[in-house]
C-alpha cells in the first residue's frame, strides 16, 4: 500500500494587461495508483519573479517571451 504525492502543473495564464502570470496546480496524494485526495494551488508572479516562475514552470521561457520578460 504506497501512497505517494504528485504535484501537476494544471493552467497558466497570461495576464499581459497586468504584466503578470498566473499558475495553478493540483496536488494530488495518490495509494496503489488511486487518488485519495486533491488539492489545489494558485500562485500569481510579477515581473520581478520571472527567475521563480522559470524555476517552477517547465518551458516557463515560452509564457515569458510574451511578455517580453527575461532570466
């Protein structure tokens, strides 16, 4: 009986009229492969967080280049 936890980058969206992102994710604690419970996140990064968005967002450069922010 395993349990594990899976974080899942679920939406991002661009907000260009507030030069900001937005980012959603799911959390979910699974056992044996089953999902026994969910939660859900939301995080909201500015200009000045581009190199924690690069962190945590894979092909973070391709929402960014919207943007026109840099790392």
């Amino acid at each position: 009986m395993a349990i594990t936890e899976v974080r899942v980058l679920k939406q991002v969206s661009v907000l260009p009229t507030q030069d900001a992102i937005n980012a959603q994710w799911v959390t979910q604690v699974m056992r044996d492969g089953e999902v026994i419970n969910e939660t859900t996140d939301y995080k909201s990064y500015s200009a000045d967080k581009a190199a924690e968005f690069s962190n945590d967002v894979a092909n973070a450069s391709h929402y960014m280049a919207v943007l026109g922010w840099t790392v």
